[in-house]
C-alpha cells in the first residue's frame, strides 16, 4: 500500500473484492465491452479507409501516413487528460464523453472534401479514443471480484477484436464501393448515440465514490453487485486531495510508472506500425484492394483465440508472466511475417501476430490499473496510454519510410526488437494476481 492510500480497504472494496460474478458484473462488462468494440472499429477502419482514399484522392505514403498519426497525437493528449478528469469528476462521466466526442468526429468525416479537413477531424477522433480506452478498463477492474479482476479486463480487451473484425468486414464489403469510405466513416458515428446509453444505465465506481468521501452512493450501487453481505459502517477516512501527475512517481510507484511507460511505448509503436499498415502493405505487394482486405480480414480473426488464451493464463501464470510470453511470441511472429512471401506464409504468420499481440494487448490492459491506488489509477493508466500514443504517432510515419529503405523485412525486424523490449520491461511490474486493488 503505498502513501497516496488515504485509508484501509472499505467496506464498499472489500464487497467488491469477494463478490460472486452476476448479471451486474456482466452488464458492466458488455456496456463498456460494446463501447470499447466501436473504438477498435473506428481505429481499424482508418487503415482500410488509408488504402482507399491513397487510390481515390493519389496520395503520397508520407501524406497517408500523416493521416493515421494525428489520430495518434488526439489519442496522446486525450489519453493523460482523460485519465486526469475520471480521476476528478468520476469514470461513467467521462467515459460517456469521449464516446460523443469520436462519434461525433468520425461522423463528420464522411462529410470532409480534402485532407486538411479529414486531418483536423482525426485529431478529435483520437483525443476521444484516447481519453476513453483507459478509463473503460479501470472502471471494469474497479467493479471486478478480485479472485477473476484479471480475466474479466481481458475479456474487455478482446471486444477489440469483436470491433476490429467488424471494421474488416466494412473495409471489405463497403470501402471498395463508390464512395464507401464516405459509408464507412458514417458507420463510425455509432459511438455519439451509444453515449447516451452509458451515461444513463451505467453505475458510477464506487471505488471512486468512497476515495471522494461518497460513503452512501458506494454502498447503494455495491448492494446490487454483492447481496449476500449486509454493508458495514464506512471506516473512517479522509477524501482524496487533487490528482497530480507527479503523485505517479511517490510512495514507491517510481519504478513501475517507468517499466509501464516502456511496455506501453514498445508495444504501440509495433502494433500500429503493423495493423495499421497491413492492407497497405498487401496492396504494395501486388494484391488489389479486396484480396488484401480479405486476408486482413482473416488475420484479424486470429485475435478472438489470442484474447481467449491470455484470460485463461492471466489467472493461473499471473500478469506478468502472461504478458512476457505473447510479447516473445509476438517478436517471433513479426519477425517470420516480415519474411513472408507465398501466401499461405502471409496468412499463417499474420494470424499468430494477430494471435500473440493481442493476447498481449489483454495482459496489458489488466495489469496497467492494477498497479496504481484508486486515487490516481485513472491518471496511472491514462498516463501510460498517453506515453504509448506517442510512440504509435511515430509508427505509422516510420513505416512507410523503412519500406522504401529495406522492405517488409526490416520493417518486421524493427517490430520484433520492440516486442522483445516490451517482453524485458513487464518484468519491473508488480505482479497483483488475486490481491485487492485498495
């Protein structure tokens, strides 16, 4: 425990911590499971949409590029504020928020005329998408019993792969249309009127209730996830003061705020240098615009059993054991795909990309707000998602420069170097199987 606990497990924590999984834990789930899909479809549709507006409008690689990197730059800046403000006014609020904000900017991009505008409207895409994907996962492990706190994130992670394939399926059925890419991005509007449902059938966190002194709302909103207790009196505490972001390197956390950032930093620059550039990488290869939206489309598929795998092991190996070997497998897989020339070789190594990365995706969401107190675990995890934006701003301008240098081959084998690193760095996490998160 470290300094910035402001008082011992409460009553309201410790309901939470031994709770038998219900229908509340499973609402909670789905509702932030679904908004956590339509994120994922928004940020694979772009890579579909890149390919098809580099044919319509002729694009250079250094343009397309510019146009999956300043969703990245939204996502940095959206990702450190967004954990500040659920921090200060609470998950469901802005989670509810930034869904608004990206549907209403994804919305609107099938609107735009030209680059320029489809670039500024990017910028808000990510600043929503970036705000929200950290609060969703801290406001699932906040409700989680502490016995499947792991799993339960991981299987929050794995809607990615639910809302990535969806946007393979739109790249292939709709983006080769006529102004499909237009159809596409209207799609991506969904988001705008799901924030309505989460703002008004979603709980507010009771974790975050009692660190501001809410004794009476926590314990009414636990009831319905833990009926088998009565509730006990509040121990006595006192509110948490202002979040600072310096209070992520006190009282111990120094160590692990780094070996996060470093995970976080190492396995965006990988994956958004690869996922993002796939079809593109197909089409260059000589496939045309549907065969390499179909074998993504496959790749992608390969995600679902990854996700499945790593929420079974992040409970019996633990958080970092299971996040170290999908980012070795992930490093092997990367660097066989970069070699892959028949196509049997380009579907069976992208599919174990596909599998181990995501896997690893898993691992790392569960464990990113584990490692914080409740006072500044939004702030923790938002920080390090921030971190991690800013290496996936780069990645995308990096890829296709390296292709023009060295080919897929090297591209791949500056991929796997990075898994490899992110492998070495989990390590230095803490390792919170089964223990509370207060």
């Amino acid at each position: 425990m470290t300094s910035l606990d402001t008082h011992a497990p409460s009553s309201a924590a410790a309901r939470l911590d031994r709770a038998r999984f219900g229908r509340p834990h499973l609402k909670i789930l789905s509702g932030s499971g679904v908004g956590w899909a339509l994120d994922a479809m928004d940020v694979g549709l772009i890579s579909f949409i890149i390919a098809a507006l580099s044919v319509e409008w002729k694009l250079d690689a250094s343009t397309s590029g510019w146009i999956a990197s300043v969703g990245f730059i939204g996502m940095a800046i959206g990702a450190s504020v967004g954990g500040l403000l659920a921090d200060k006014l609470g998950r469901r609020q802005v989670f509810a928020i930034t869904l608004l904000v990206y549907g209403l900017a994804t919305g609107a991009s099938a609107l735009v005329g030209g680059v320029g505008a489809l670039l500024v409207l990017r910028f808000f895409v990510g600043l929503g998408l970036g705000s929200e994907l950290p609060v969703a996962s801290t406001y699932v492990s906040e409700f989680a019993p502490a016995r499947i706190r792991g799993r339960l994130v991981v299987v929050l992670e794995a809607f990615w792969a639910v809302g990535w394939t969806a946007s393979a399926v739109i790249g292939y059925y709709v983006v080769p249309l006529e102004n499909g890419w237009r159809w596409a991005f209207a799609i991506g509007a969904i988001p705008a009127v799901y924030a309505l449902v989460v703002r008004w059938t979603l709980p507010e966190s009771p974790r975050w209730l009692e660190s501001k002194g809410r004794f009476a709302e926590a314990q009414a909103i636990v009831d319905r996830f833990d009926r088998g207790s009565a509730a006990a009196a509040p121990t006595a505490s006192v509110p948490a003061g202002a979040t600072r972001f310096t209070d992520l390197f006190r009282g111990g956390l120094a160590v692990r705020t780094i070996a996060l950032w470093a995970v976080w930093a190492f396995v965006n620059f990988s994956y958004y240098g690869a996922f993002i550039w796939i079809p593109s990488i197909l089409h260059a290869q000589g496939f045309d615009l549907v065969k390499s939206f179909g074998y993504t489309l496959i790749i992608t598929l390969a995600q679902l059993p990854g996700y499945a795998l790593a929420a079974w092991l992040i409970e019996v190996w633990g958080r970092r054991a299971t996040l170290s070997v999908f980012l070795v497998g992930s490093a092997i897989s990367a660097m066989l795909f970069g070699g892959a020339g028949e196509v049997w070789q380009i579907l069976l190594f992208g599919c174990l990309l596909s599998f181990f990365n995501l896997g690893a995706w898993g691992a790392l969401y569960a464990v990113s707000p584990e490692v914080y107190p409740t006072a500044v675990r939004a702030t923790g995890a938002g920080a390090a998602a921030a971190v991690g934006r800013v290496a996936s701003i780069v990645a995308p301008l990096f890829t296709p420069w390296a292709l023009g240098v060295g080919g897929a081959p090297l591209v791949f084998t500056v991929f796997a170097i990075c898994f490899a690193a992110a492998a070495a760095s989990a390590w230095g996490l803490s390792e919170l199987k089964g223990r509370s998160l207060s």
